[in-house]
C-alpha cells in the first residue's frame, strides 16, 4: 500500500537544482550568436520626444542594432491587455520611466554603454500625478464584478440613512502608497526565431505561459501558434509576470531583424516602470452599528491611482466589505484617478489586501467604539450567506480560525485599553484581523497530460508556472496521489506552452484548478493502459473485458494477475501510454460563493523613545481546505504574512508630483523586510476539505495570508500605543 | 562603465605615485564599484591599492591603530575593539549587511559617499555630483534627509555610522601624498557643503588614507552606538547616537556624543556634552541635555520629525549606558 503525500511535508522536487544553481532562469538559457539587449527609458513624466540623436550608440563598439521612434520595431498594443501603447511606435511620453529607445550589441556591456550615449530632447508637460486632486472616475468592472453596488434593507432609503440610525457610526480614511513585486529575478527574456522566422522561441518568466505567449504573437503580428513560452523556473512573480509586457515583444521584435538569438534583462530600476505595480489607493469606510457592535451598514469607498498607459483596475470592496460580514445595508463605489504613472498590474491580493486594511482597521475602530473584543465583535457579524446575494459558502470555517487563533496566540493576555502593557523600553500591543480570498477554479478548461513508462514511472505534464509557489511539486504530489505510486516515480513538467494548457498560476487558482485534470488524466491514462492491456496479444489479458481488469496502486489486477504498469509495458514492448484529459467547473461554480479565510494575530512592540515598531508575534490560523503539500502552504501563508508586514510597516515609492519619477526605484531604497524584521510566524491550518470545489478538497492559498496581515500590525500598534495610523506605511515618524 | 586604466600598486610611495587627477582609489569596491555602475563616479585611473601593507588592529598605550585596509567585519571581531571601545565595534556591526562589511575597508567607511537617491540619479539634478545643476532634495522626496549642517546647494546625509563613532571619540586620520604623510583630526577632516558641496573632506588630490588612531580614553569602554531606522538591518540610519560616558560614582564625569543621520558631516554635540559633565545621570539631566541637541536644525518638507526623533535617540542612548553600568 503506497502511502499518498497529499498534506505531507514534501520538499520541492526541484529544491536542489534550484539551490546548486543548476535551474535555468529566463537569462542563464545559453544561444549562439546570442546578442544582448538595453532599454533606454525616459526622464520626464510627460511630453513627448524632440530629438534623440542615436548616432554616437550606433557607431559605439560592438552595437549591432538601435531601435527608437525614428527606428521602430513595428509593434502592436493588444486592445484592453496590458499597456494602451506601443513603445517606439510614437514619439509621446506617458510616464517616467517608459521605454523609448534599445541598444543591441555583442555584449550586455556594449549594450549599456551605448544606451548611456543616447541623450534625447524633451517638449515637456507637467505629468498628472496627484491621486488626492486629481478627477475620479467611475470603474468600469469586468463582467459580473459592478464596481458599484447599493444593497438596503426594506424601508430604507439610502445608506447615510442607514448609517445616520445606527447607534454608533465609525468613520475612518485610509491611505496605501503604490507597492512594487520586487521579484528577486528581474524580467529578463531570450527571444530565439527558427530561420525562416516562422517559429519564435520565448525563454521568459510567466504566470500564464499561454497567455504570455499569445501576447507576444499579438504584439509581432504572428500566428499564436508561432510562438513557443519556456518558463520552467520563475524567480518570484507575484502578479508582475500576469500578462507580458514589453520586453519579450521588443527582443523577439529585434531578433527577427537581426536574424540572431537576442536577450534583454531588465536592469533593477527599469522594472520598477517597465513592469507593473499595485495601484496607489484612498479608501474610506464608514460603519454603522448597534450599542453592541451589529453591523447595520457598510459603506465603502476606494479611488485607486489608474494609470493612462492602462492596466489593472483595482477594486478593493468587492472581495472584502462586500462579502465579509452580515449587514442589511451594504454600499460600494470603486473609483479611479487617472494619473502619468507606469502601468498597474494585480499584485498578490490585488483588491483584498489593500480593502482588508481599510475594512479590518475601521472594524477594529469599531471595536474600540463599542468596547466590544475584536475578535467577538467579528464573530457577531458572521456571515454564513453572502450579504445581497444569499449565496452559500462551499465550505466556510473562519470561525473555527477565530477561536484557534485566539488559543494558540493566548489572545486572552491582551488588554483593551492601549499603552497598558510595557516592557523596559518598549510599548506592547495586540491586533488580529481577517483574512479573505478568493477560493476558485478557473473556469476555462485545465489541461493535463499523464504518461506511464515502462520503467514503472510516470510523467505529469501541463503548461502551469511554478513561480517558486511549489507548482512542480505539486504536480507530483498529486500526481502520484492519483496514481498510487510513490512520489520519486512521478516526473513532473511545466513552464512549456508545447504542454497542454494547464492552469494559470494566478488568483490562488492554479491548485485547485489542477487537481481535477490530473484526476482525468490518471483515469484517462489507466484507461488507455487497460486498453493496451485488453488489446496487445502479448499481454496477458488480451481478450479480456476492460471491467474485468482495475488498477489500484500502479498494478493492474484480473483473472488472478497482478502486473506493475511499467511491466506490463515491457511485456507488450511499447515505452509508455499517455493520455490527455481537461477538466472545468461545473454548476456548483455558480451555486456557491467560494473563499478561503484566515484570522491574524500580531504582536508588536514600539519604543517608548524613538517611535519603532517591531513585530514581535504572529499567529495566522487559515481554512484553506485540504492541504496538498504542507511545507509548501506554510511557505506561502508566511510569504504572505511578510508581504502584509512590508506594506504595513515599510515599502513606499514615493510619487514625485512634479516630476512623476518613483523616487525609491531600488531595492536599498523600496524597503521590502528583511530577516531581522520578521519574527517566527506560526502558521496553522483547519485541514476542512472543500469537497464541493474538486474532489480533494484543496483550495487555494497562495495570496490569502497578504489580506488582512497589514491590518493585524496596524491594530497592535494602535494597542500598543493608543495612536492610529490609517496612512501606510506606518513609520516611527508617524508615532514619535 | 567608462574605460579606465587600471593598476595595482604594492606601496604606499607607488599608490600615491598613480593618483591625482581623475584617479580613484579602490579598496573593498562598496562604494566605488557601485557608483561606477551607475555612472555617478567616472574615473579615468583606478587605483587598487588592496596589495598595500596597511593592515593591523594594534592596541597600544596611545591608542588604537586600525589600517585602512582593515574589513569592517574584522575590526568588529577584534577582542580589544569590543572590550574598550565597544561603540565601534557597534557601529560597524549595525552597518550595512554581513556580505558587505566582508568585503568594505575602514578607510573606505569613511569616504563612503552619501545615499542620497537624487546624488545616485544621474537622471536628476545634484550639486555634490554635478556642481550648479540644482539640488533635487530641497523641494522633493528627503525624509531620510540632513537637518544639521545644510546649504541652499546641498542637504544630503552623511551615511557612515562608524565615522560618528570615531568622531565622539576624538580619532585622527593618518594621511599620505607623494610629498609626504599628515595626521588630521577625523573632525575637522569633513567638509560642510555650504556652496561647494563636492567637497566632501580636506583630502588633497591624489592624497590616502592609511590608517587612523583611536585615542585612549576615561570613555571609550563605557561607550554605545544607537541607530535608529525603519528596518532593523541593511539600511541607513534616520538618526544615530554614539555616547561615551566617563563616570564617578553616579554622576557623569564627563560625556562624549556625536550623532549621525542627521547631518551632513557626522555631528558632534559639544552643547550637549557639557551640559551632562557633572550632572547625575537621571531622566531629569538627560532631557534638559538633548533640550539644545537639534539647534541650528533647518528640516524640510518631509524630515521635520528628526529634530524631535534626535533627542529621543539621545535620551534613548543615555540610557541604555546609565543602566549597562
């Protein structure tokens, strides 16, 4: 009996060739002839070219190539995906930072250095720049997310009305600066055409190898089907990698014209602007509620920075105040400023983290209105059908996450009133919050191929990205869950759009969106395997009826035979059986509303002198449903935990108005945390599986421990300290 | 990357021989290779003078003698340093991240140049990088920017938490040029901007440092280095304080204070000093000590919040020493 490793501590299948530097990134993929991309940028934040003399980069040492608006690379923007403009195609700019011209040469070196000769004139306008001034906008949602929405009780007329009757009204404004990925591996492409430039091969970091590649075609003007995606190894992409932006298309682009293999990598400060980031964003919550803390009415508003280059539209109500606890009135309005910035992406929670720190701040501000226990206050407004809608939950436990959180954490400790407890020189303080994301399947087909060989091993195989989630890992695990057989026989592939299309690695989906393909694909394998069995006339059941055979752990068993795969494969002599299978979503995609969900608990401690504040403890307790790798949920829910703590305590790129230049485009300056800021973080999981949502019961987890964490450290602060900061990130200026 | 030749000397004579004139020196490469990159520092010679015999962490009646080409990381292990000048071995520790202090010599700490982002930016105006283009940080993003010390021209920080250290405790810098050797106190040894924000030290061109001298004194062993920031490593300081007490019985004898993160040029606090010298080392003395700490303070849009955020850190590092005692 094989044991099965779903919900194991399984250490990645590629853990060690990614630690011996073995593992291939976009720019270590080595190519002949290869030649080497830069890409200028502009510095001012809007006008347009006046003149750019690129004579000097052209006759530097080892350029080969140099392409600007008087030399453009004929470049196509994909209506409604990604930026609104093609780079090189005009001489307009649009923010600071956006591409305007690239120097190819023999060497990356060569490269740089001739882009540092091209000095262009400007005719300068002053960039639009201020999210506080400038005109908002109504949000246009994608189908069936209105942007907008007005839920009232019977009798009643408007939400102000529903707020002016409730006893107590809390009322708060919240201010989150844009926030950048920083994913360790800058974006970096090799782009590599066949010799009569009908096949172009992409080795680049993607979420969504497919969609990556049909971008790319788009941009060229050729066949999608002209265009290959390698992306097995991503360094860290956490909404940055969604859709292509503009490198890929620029050095395919080039590497058709010069009839050689080109590579561009990003240099730091140009992926700040080149590359998308969470759209900077002003909230304001208002709650209505009874003496004893029942919400009565919810109301919030959100104008988010948007830029006119395009992107993402972030609308952070709809996953948050919309659906998180009970109210009869409920209000949203998600508007947008438009502003000369560079591009906005879905950066990890893209609407739920930035809505969770307005809405789980203002709850604990009710919290301290009402005297009432955070953590019974949320619990009074439990919500077991959604707010408007009347949905039901797949599977919803968040309560059982409160009362968890609450023991482990010894949330018992703490007491209400700020600034009474103390220790030496430090103020003490606890907050929680909660967590909400949400838990679905793509709706699109997922695709995975399963392929049994002779040698008793198998191949999973599906074009998924692992962006160091542990996707590659968790095609093996389930995998071999399906089939029965031991981990170490299961190969697993992706990051390769000659895979069938699999799941993309976004919106927490790609887990639960798998599972079902990989369960039709063993069945669709065994199937051809019984097929084989039943039909070759070598092999012992030839003539049998396939329900007379059936396979249980990597054995076919019938007529008192018992037979490995793998022999039974040597026996007839072909090398492997494969099949391919899909699976979607069905009915209950719309019969059910799904979320995974999760409670915070933080400590913190700020200095009594000088204002700091430091992390100290953090309990997250999440209902994720059935956990497939365990080592690899840990990992994410305190990646996202960290990723709470960053926004809520340190990363800013400050907006220069007058210029529009992101004054902190470096990784000294645009402060992630480092070790020394993150306490240990206890993670614990209910392990509830959610059978309506695919038959393991795994949902997603990857952005869920991002929502709310900000908020967490924010309400300990206030705990500690009595002062609320509502503007991130919360700095020790803010609190001296 | 500009072309620039390159040589690697093997002594003091022969080094200070190759400089001058657009030259630079190059020892662990922190700063200089990092400004290279990014075309900020462009010189035509570069001078490694890592082969050069100026090493040694010597402990000695008249002080102690660190080389210039000592690491970071080793003058912060030495027995000595940690016994009887323990804000040195602090500051280096609190400085920068382990790779880099591996790899960062100590006369290079103190002509690391300033982390202001607009002096990192060649895109933008900057008067210490090109004299009379403008200063970015006047009007712009300059939180982490200097209080004490400014000019119209320039108000950027310097960086170094070691050189504070050194300065609270009275160092000399031991200099050499073809024509000869000179010793300068490390306080006198820095530049305010004023309108020639360039010049950031009394260095001659072509002129080395080879190493510094850390006086004995009643202080350096009853001594710490504060730094306060917004994350807990690899960053710079929004302010710093090294303290050096020396005591008789309960009352402060006598104080040694300079700060960092607030200045142009690391800061001394004399006032401060001699407001503590003989009193009581209670909260009472402390606060009406730091009462003058920020004056002269000129904040910008952004860094108002240091001159309250300096005295806290004073009174912060008073107290951390009154209770180690």
């Amino acid at each position: 009996m094989t044991v099965s490793p779903v919900g194991r501590d399984i250490d990645r299948v590629d853990g060690r060739s990614k630690v011996t530097g073995t593992a291939r990134y976009s720019a270590d993929y080595p190519a002949s002839n290869l030649a080497h991309a830069y890409l200028v940028t502009s510095t001012i934040g809007r006008g347009s070219i006046r003149t750019m003399d690129t004579t000097a980069a052209q006759n530097a040492p080892g350029v080969v190539g140099v392409y600007s608006p008087a030399n453009p690379l004929g470049l196509r923007l994909v209506p409604g995906i990604g930026e609104q403009y093609a780079p090189l195609e005009d001489t307009q700019i649009r923010f600071r930072g956006q591409i305007i011209a690239m120097v190819v040469a023999e060497s990356s070196r060569q490269a740089r250095d001739a882009a540092g000769l091209i000095s262009p004139t400007y005719d300068e306008q002053p960039p639009r720049t201020s999210l506080a001034d400038e005109p908002r906008v109504p949000a246009a949602g994608p189908p069936g997310h209105p942007p907008s929405a007005l839920v009232l009780a019977p009798g009643v007329a408007s939400i102000e009305a529903a707020l002016a009757a409730s006893d107590v009204v809390v009322e708060a404004s919240f201010h989150q600066p844009m926030q950048h990925a920083v994913a360790m591996e800058p974006h970096a492409v090799l782009a590599e055409w066949n010799s009569d430039h009908t096949q172009l091969t992409l080795y680049s970091g993607a979420q969504l190898p497919h969609t990556a590649a049909l971008g790319a075609a788009i941009r060229l003007g050729v066949p999608p089907t002209a265009v290959r995606l390698i992306t097995p190894y991503v360094g860290g992409a956490f909404g940055s990698r969604v859709i292509p932006w503009y490198d890929a298309p620029l050095a395919a682009a080039a590497a058709r014209q010069l009839n050689r293999p080109v590579r561009l990598v990003l240099a730091r400060e140009q992926v700040f602007t080149v590359v998308g980031h969470r759209s900077a964003v002003n909230q304001t919550i208002k709650l209505g509620a009874s003496r004893g803390g029942v919400l009565n009415a919810v109301s919030h508003v959100s104008d988010a920075s948007m830029p006119f280059v395009g992107y993402r539209q972030m609308q952070p109500a709809v996953d948050t105040s919309a659906v998180l606890y009970k109210t009869p009135n409920l209000h949203f309005d998600q508007r947008h400023v438009m502003l000369d910035v560079p591009p906005t992406c879905a950066m990890r929670a893209p609407n739920e983290a930035p809505g969770a720190f307005a809405l789980e701040t203002a709850m604990d501000e009710l919290a301290v209105a009402t005297g009432i226990d955070p953590v019974e206050l949320r619990q009074r407004n439990y919500a077991t059908v959604v707010p408007g809608t009347g949905l039901r939950w797949s599977s919803k436990h968040l309560d059982d996450c409160y009362r968890v959180g609450v023991r482990r954490f010894g949330w018992s400790a703490r007491r209400a009133e700020p600034r009474s407890r103390v220790d030496g020189q430090w103020l003490v303080g606890m907050g929680m919050a909660t967590a909400i994301y949400p838990g679905n399947r793509i709706p699109d087909p997922v695709q995975v191929r399963v392929r049994l060989r002779d040698d008793d091993t198998a191949v999973v195989s599906s074009a998924t990205a692992d962006t160091g989630t542990g996707g590659l890992t968790m095609l093996a695990i389930t995998g071999a869950h399906g089939l029965g057989v031991p981990l170490r026989r299961v190969k697993s592939e992706l990051g390769d759009t000659n895979l069938p299309p699999g799941a993309p690695a976004v919106g927490s989906m790609a887990t639960a969106s798998t599972v079902p393909a990989v369960e039709a694909a063993v069945n669709a394998a065994v199937a051809e395997l019984i097929k084989v069995a039943v039909t070759d006339p070598r092999s012992p059941w030839q003539g049998a009826n396939s329900e007379d055979l059936t396979y249980e752990n990597g054995h076919l068993r019938g007529r008192g035979i018992s037979m490995s795969f793998g022999r039974l494969l040597t026996t007839v002599g072909r090398p492997s059986v494969e099949a391919t299978a899909a699976a979607q979503p069905g009915p209950e995609a719309t019969q059910y509303e799904f979320h995974s969900f999760g409670a915070h608990f933080c400590e913190v401690r700020v200095n009594r002198y000088t204002g700091e504040p430091r992390v100290t403890r953090f309990t997250t307790v999440v209902d994720v449903g059935r956990v497939v790798n365990a080592q690899a949920v840990r990992s994410q829910i305190v990646g996202g935990v960290i990723f709470g703590i960053g926004h809520a305590l340190l990363e800013d790129n400050p907006l220069e108005l007058d210029t529009g230049r992101l004054a902190a485009s470096n990784m000294a300056d645009y402060m992630v945390p480092v070790n020394a800021d993150i306490p240990a973080i206890d993670v614990h999981w209910l392990d509830r599986p959610d059978s309506v949502l695919n038959s393991l019961g795994a949902r997603g987890a990857g952005e869920l421990g991002t929502v709310g964490s900000a908020a967490a450290v924010g309400n300990a602060i206030y705990n500690a300290t009595g002062t609320r900061i509502r503007s991130l990130p919360i700095t020790l200026d803010k609190l001296l | 990357m500009r072309a620039y030749t390159f040589t690697q000397p093997r002594s003091v004579r022969e080094a200070v021989a190759h400089a001058g004139e657009g030259a630079a020196f190059l020892a662990g490469g922190t700063t200089l290779v990092d400004l290279m990159k990014l075309d900020v520092m462009a010189p035509t010679r570069v001078v490694d003078i890592n082969r050069l015999p100026l090493r040694g962490i010597k402990l000695d009646p008249d002080g102690l003698h660190i080389g210039a080409l000592e690491r970071m990381s080793d003058v912060a292990v030495d027995r000595n340093v940690r016994r009887d000048y323990p804000m040195i071995a602090q500051a280096l520790e609190l400085s920068a991240s382990a790779q880099l202090r591996n790899m960062a010599s100590i006369g290079g700490n103190l002509l690391q140049r300033t982390r202001c982002g607009y002096f990192r930016d060649v895109t933008t105006p900057c008067n210490k990088r090109e004299p009379g283009s403008g200063c970015s940080a006047l009007t712009r993003i300059n939180r982490t920017h200097a209080i004490l010390g400014t000019s119209d021209d320039c108000v950027a920080t310097h960086p170094s938490d070691l050189a504070v250290a050194l300065v609270a405790l009275g160092t000399d810098v031991h200099l050499a040029t073809a024509q000869g050797t000179r010793t300068v106190p490390l306080d006198t040894f820095y530049a305010l901007p004023g309108s020639t924000p360039h010049v950031e030290n009394v260095l001659r061109p072509g002129e080395l440092v080879t190493g510094i001298t850390v006086p004995r004194s009643m202080w350096a062993a009853n001594s710490v280095y504060l730094k306060i920031r917004d994350r807990q490593s690899y960053e710079f300081a929004l302010a710093s304080a090294a303290v050096a007490f020396e005591w008789r019985g309960r009352t402060i004898k006598q104080a040694r204070i300079a700060v960092g993160g607030v200045g142009t040029t690391p800061w001394p606090l004399p006032a401060v000093e001699r407001a503590l010298a003989g009193q009581p080392a209670t909260a009472d003395t402390f606060e009406a000590a730091v009462s003058t700490a920020a004056d002269g303070a000129r904040p910008l849009s952004q860094n108002a919040f240091k001159r309250e955020l300096l005295r806290r850190t004073l009174v912060r590092a008073f107290t951390v020493l009154a209770e180690s005692r």
